[in-house]
C-alpha cells in the first residue's frame, strides 16, 4: 500500500507481456497521476485509448489531467467523448461540470452535477461542488443545502466544513463561520485555504491579532495566498502598524496588480498617512478594477469624505450598500448624511445597521447615540436611549474607539450627569493624539460646555 516505485514496477513488467492492453496503460496512467506526473499521465492515457478508443474511463482521466494543465478546451472534449461512450459514468458528468465551471459556464456546470447527483447521490464531493458552483452563481440557498448535504454523508470532509464556513461569513454569520472553519482545520490543520479563510473571518470579527495569526500561518505554507495578504494588510491597518500593512499590500499588489481589495486598503493606508491624492487614486483603481467590489466603493467614500466630498461619499456608500447591505457600510453612510444634516436619514441607517444580525453593532450604536443627543433637529431627541446605546458600545462592545466616549460624554450631558459627561470628555481628550488638531480643538470646546453644566447640540 503507497509503494508506488513497486506498482509502477510491476505495470512496466505486465507491458512488457503485453503491449497492447489498452486497461494496463491506463491504470499506469492512473498511477502517473496519483504521483502528480502529468506527462506521464497524459501519455499513458493517450496510448491506452489509441488502443481502445471506447474506455470510456480513460477519456475521463485524461480530461481530469488536461483541467490541471489548463487545457480547458481539450478537458471539455475528453469529457463529452467520455458521457457519449458511457452516460451512466457519473464521475465524468462530475468532471465535465467542473470543467464547464473553470470557463464561466455555470448554468451548464450544474446541469452536469445534476445529472452526475442522480446517477451517485452518495457522493458527497459532488454535492460540495455543485454547491460551489451555485454560490458562485449566487444561489447562496441552494449553495448551502448542498454543502450541508455533503457534510451529512461525510462528516469528514473538511473543505464540506470550510466552504459552509465561508458562506456563513458572506451572509454576516460570523460565529457560525468561524466555528465551521474550527472544524474543517480540527479535520485537517494547517491548511492554508482554511486559514486564510479564518483570518477573513477574524477580520469581520475585528479580532485582529487572531487575524494576524491566522495569516501569518497560513502564508507560511502558502506564500502566494491572497486572502492571508489581504487579511494580515488589513490587520495591521487597524492596529496601527502600517509599515507591515504596507509590505503585505506590495507583495499582494505583485501579485495581482489590478486586485481590488488590495488596492482599497491601500487607498486607506494612503489616507491615514494624509496622502489623500494617493489614496483617490487608489480608491478609482479598484473601483475600475472591479465594479462589483463594495471595497472599492467604501474606501472611494471614505476618502471623498476627507475632501469634503460629503454628498458624494454618500453616493459611493449607497452603491456599496446596493452591492453588500452591511452594517459598516450603513454605519459610515450614517455618519456623512449627519454632516449633511439629513438627520432622519442618517438615524435610519443607523436603526437598520443595529437590526443585522451576525455582526458587531458597536459603531452603529454610539454614532446614534450621538445623534440621539446632539441632533440639531430637538424633535429626534432622544437623551435616555442615547445614554442607553452610549454605554452599550463603551461598557458591553468594549469598544476602544474615542467616538463612543464622545457619544457617552454627550449622551450623560443630555440627560444632565455632567459630573460623568466631564469625565468622558477628558479621557477622550487625553487620548487623542496632538497631532490631530482639529479633533483636539473640538473636544475641548465640548469638555468646556459640560463643565458649564451645557449640553452639546449639533449646528
């Protein structure tokens, strides 16, 4: 068992006998394949149906070998000549729907799974397949009740596991995602697909040193992996350490020059550096590069809105969001209708981002706890459930972010505990770096009005 030099040996030995058994030439095939040899592989295969063009199996194997070498066209063929010799060979209808997958011929690539699904419905690596070619159609559904068909006939299958996983973390169900891809890597640990994953995963979780770690280790056995870079790019952004953000966004952008998430996040380490023309550029590019990618949009809509551009970062979040609903994106397109002073709009996203489920709801909590205390609008006031959502995001999030304490210091004025307004209002102040002046000089004129016992409306 796995003396593959003995086996090869004796398939030598037993053609040697008899040079014309189209069957021996392709179990050496089969043999050159399993040993990732596909020159080998694809001339045995070749001889055996020279010898006999009716093996139906053969031309199976063979277009299985010619889909790993990227001759797509010639697989196709090999798999149509294999159904037309043998339509109740399921692995070939398997086969020929990948195939069809590979070039963008999704409907097709099902019909193909289907076909291969009524002919052997106990085979859960079909059933995870044509469950990925409809999520990749977009058919999230149908997508997860063939993935979850897979895993109860092989609870074992790891990438069963990983890709459920991956498709709880595009809907937003980030717990469920992660506890998927646990499994998959308890099944199979230290693969590099299933950690690149998790750290996706941490990401949305803002779990950033998990995030790290899982990339980092993921990279290690596969250095070329887009996700890790991505995910470790974005980690470090957020952490602060943008020299290493920078290094991963390079080695990722080598890679894929045109890959638009990559170019997003390196529009956003432009724009934290105060390169905003750097960052336009950025944002563009990967808006141009995949007009599909909320990403791009996002991070166009940022910068915009450190140009002043508030309208027409509001635009840019609207196309996100039309793209992906989401709470971050609901969040931020909150937070320019404000600067607009569409107070009911903004408080709206705001509501909407709180009722989605699967995420954390900490920015969206304290940017309508700010609203709910300082809009300039007196009738959308609403002091307790600021005071409410205020601390929700401080004290029950954790949230480290200062303008969750601005929302809590203005959110305890408005409902006249100036003493605990104060005290919010210093820390932020202390904690906000000199060198953002402007912040600095608004916090103060703040902290001032709560120490006169003055509420803080909005203008």
């Amino acid at each position: 068992k796995g003396d593959f030099r003995a086996a090869l040996a004796d398939f030598d030995q037993a053609l040697l006998l008899d040079p014309k058994s189209a069957e021996t030439w392709r179990q050496r095939g089969g043999l050159h394949a399993q040993q990732n040899r596909p020159a080998e592989a694809l001339a045995d295969l070749s001889r055996a149906l020279e010898l006999s063009p009716q093996l139906a199996l053969a031309w199976t194997e063979r277009g299985a070998i010619r889909t790993r070498q990227g001759d797509r066209a010639g697989a196709l063929a090999d798999f149509d000549k294999a159904v037309e010799l043998a339509p109740q060979l399921a692995e070939a209808w398997a086969r020929r729907g990948d195939c069809q997958a590979s070039q963008g011929n999704l409907n097709r690539a099902v019909a193909g799974f289907d076909r291969a699904l009524q002919l052997a419905p106990g085979v859960a690596e079909t059933w995870l397949r044509r469950g990925l070619v409809h999520a990749a159609r977009g058919a999230i559904a149908l997508a997860t009740a063939d993935i979850e068909r897979a895993i109860m006939i092989d609870p074992k299958l790891a990438s069963a596991w990983a890709e459920r996983g991956v498709l709880h973390g595009r809907s937003g169900d980030y717990e469920l995602a992660l506890a998927d891809l646990n499994r998959a890597l308890k099944l199979r640990p230290g693969d590099a697909f299933f950690l690149s994953n998790r750290a996706v995963v941490q990401c949305a979780r803002a779990a950033w040193d998990a995030a790290v770690t899982d990339a980092t280790t993921a990279l290690r056995h596969d250095p070329r992996s887009m996700p890790a870079l991505r995910s470790r790019a974005r980690a470090s952004l957020e952490q602060g350490r943008l020299a290493s953000a920078q290094a991963d966004l390079e080695a990722a952008l080598a890679l894929h020059p045109q890959d638009p998430v990559a170019l997003a996040n390196r529009a956003r380490l432009h724009r934290l550096t105060g390169r905003l023309t750097e960052a336009l550029a950025d944002a563009e590019q990967a808006v141009q590069a995949d007009a599909n990618s909320p990403e791009a949009y996002l991070e166009r809509a940022h910068v915009r809105a450190d140009l002043g551009e508030n309208e027409r970062a509001v635009r840019d979040c609207t196309t996100a969001l039309l793209l992906q609903r989401e709470p971050v994106a609901l969040t931020l397109r909150a937070r320019w209708q404000l600067r607009l002073r569409n107070f009911s709009a903004a408080i709206a996203d705001c509501e909407e981002a709180l009722s989605l489920p699967g995420a954390s709801r900490s920015g969206a909590r304290f940017t309508l706890a700010w609203m709910l205390a300082t809009c300039a609008d007196e009738s959308l006031l609403d002091s307790q459930r600021a005071l409410h959502l205020a601390r929700e995001a401080v004290h029950d999030d954790g949230s480290e972010d200062l303008a969750a304490f601005d929302a809590l210091a203005a959110a305890s004025a408005a409902t006249g505990d100036f003493p605990a307004a104060v005290d919010a209002a210093e820390r932020v102040l202390e904690a906000t770096p000199p060198r953002d002046e402007v912040s600095t000089s608004a916090r103060r004129e703040r902290l001032e009005h709560y120490r006169r016992e003055e509420v803080w409306r909005e203008l």
